[in-house]
C-alpha cells in the first residue's frame, strides 16, 4: 500500500542554534527569503521535531543537506551532524558544503569527503534575483571560470552536486553540468517554478527539459511552496508530473524539505499529497520515486 510505502527523505535540515551559528536564523533576517516572513523557522530543529513532524509516514532514511551555518565552520557542520546521528539515528548521509571560489576550496572539500557520512556538495552560486540582471560570468557565478574549477573537483573526490538556482540561471546549468559527466547533478526543488504564468511556466518547462536531456542529473521533487500565495494541491500535481514526465521515475525524487517547507504545509499533508499525486503509477515506480532514487544517488546502505 502506498501508505505504507518506505520513504527516504532526499532533503531536509536540522539546526541547534545553541551549537552552531546560522546568519539567516539569529542574525538580520534576510528580506528576499524566497518564502516571506520565515520567523517561525527562527528556533532550534532537531531528531525529535523532525520525528513529530514526520510521524505516520514509513521514513526509513533521511539526507541531511547543508543549512547554511556559519561559512567559517563548514566542517563543524559536518561534524556536528555525526554527533546527532550517533545519538539520534538520523541523519543517514549529509550533502555538505564548501566554496568552489575560495583559496581553501580543495582543502575544505576534501575534508568534507573524508567523513564517512558525506555523500556530496551543496555550494550555491552567486545569481542575480532577477533574469538578466547579472553577467553570466560575475564572479562566483556558474561561468566564472574559477568558480568551475572548484566544481570540477567533486569528481576527483566522488562526490555528487546539489544545485539550486532560481529556475532563470537553470539552463546556464546546462554547461556545468557537462563540465563533471561522471558526477551526479541534483536539481534541488523541482527547480523552483516561483512564476506559475503561462511565460513563466514555459521558462521552467524549457529550462527542465534542457536539464533533463543531461544523463547525469536527477531532480529532488519538493518545495512548492510559493512567497504570496498559498500551497495548491492541483497546481504542484500538475508540476510534480510533468517533471516526472521529463525525467523520469528513475531520476526523480520525493523530498520533504523540513522545516523550511512547513510554512506553508504541514509534513503530513506534503506526503499525503506527494502519494495521492502519484497514486495512479505502478509499484516499482512509486519506489522510485519514494526510496530506491534517493538511496542510489546519495548511495545509501540500506
């Protein structure tokens, strides 16, 4: 039954503010959030939130992805959730941070690959909030050469890619992408379809289908949720399924998230509604979907 259905949650965060420093969660907050007002984000989020949150679904495993703590302790992060998992049981693996345009970018990497639980790189590239209001080539953007020679370093160090970027610099992604054959591109948020227009519908489409036709990149299928409007079921259904249309049940999968995604749609009703969208596909591919694409991309001994 897909109620009982085993999940690994491709995409969450955990954060002790009393442990580590987050700018984004104690400090200013940032005014562009991409949600709004995420003051109620603004507290710790450990095991026991997440389990209350996620409780009734069958979540087997998690990956933890990078929370944006304090750029001078990215490996602290990275420690620190070993800690929590030891104690905890979860996370199961980590998708970790470091700058490709640092002078450290090598070291800390290659850091981040030594522990035992890391399983890939999360490092955002500068992009304009905008399209077109940023040259392509800026420094710490996806064309800046220095930038690309950090990106190619996750290959030397089998680690994957999580890439999120508005869904305007998604195509420029297309290039990078070819830059590490070999690695794993994840496309974080169903690739972000803020603009739900006919013109900004068509930009997202074409931009997926770019990014789809490249062997080597799957998408997280989560964060629908929109700055000024409410969480629409019919609308993300017909997202969810065109992108599982473009790339496959193989190379999609279900992610939660949590907390972020929580202010705008409890954890019950997120996957509640990710199953009821999908409950017309077959078993193998609900699978797919829910467990075996997170746990092959993220290599995960389950």
């Amino acid at each position: 039954m897909v109620e009982d259905i085993e999940i690994v949650d491709a995409h969450h965060h955990l954060w002790d503010l009393d442990q580590g420093h987050y700018p984004f969660l104690t400090d200013q907050p940032e005014p562009d959030f991409f949600l709004g007002d995420y003051s109620a984000l603004r507290c710790n989020y450990l095991p026991r939130d997440y389990r209350r949150d996620s409780a009734g679904h069958n979540i087997i495993a998690t990956v933890h992805c990078e929370a944006e703590r304090e750029r001078t302790d990215q490996i602290g992060e990275t420690l620190w959730l070993e800690q929590i998992a030891a104690t905890h049981g979860m996370p199961t693996a980590i998708v970790a941070h470091a700058w490709f345009d640092t002078p450290d970018a090598e070291d800390i990497i290659a850091q981040q690959a030594e522990r035992s639980m890391v399983r890939g790189i999360r490092s955002k590239p500068r992009t304009g909030n905008a399209p077109g209001v940023l040259s392509p080539d800026a420094p710490g953007t996806m064309g800046d050469p220095l930038w690309r020679r950090g990106l190619r370093l996750l290959e030397k160090y089998d680690l994957s890619y999580d890439l999120r970027v508005p869904v305007w610099h998604l195509k420029e992604a297309v290039d990078i992408t070819r830059l590490i054959p070999q690695t794993s591109v994840i496309i974080n948020h169903t690739g972000f379809p803020w603009d739900r227009s006919q013109t900004g519908m068509t930009l997202w489409r074409d931009a997926m289908q770019a990014m789809a036709n490249e062997p080597n990149t799957v998408v997280k299928l989560s964060e629908l949720g929109l700055k000024n409007d409410p969480w629409r079921y019919e609308e993300n259904r017909a997202i969810v399924l065109e992108a599982i249309e473009l790339f496959g049940p193989h190379r999609c999968m279900f992610a939660s998230n949590f907390p972020v995604a929580g202010l705008r749609i409890p954890f019950d009703d997120l996957f509640r509604a990710y199953k009821k969208m999908v409950a017309d596909f077959s078993l193998d591919e609900k699978r797919m979907l829910f467990y075996d694409t997170a746990a092959r991309v993220y290599r995960l001994d389950l």
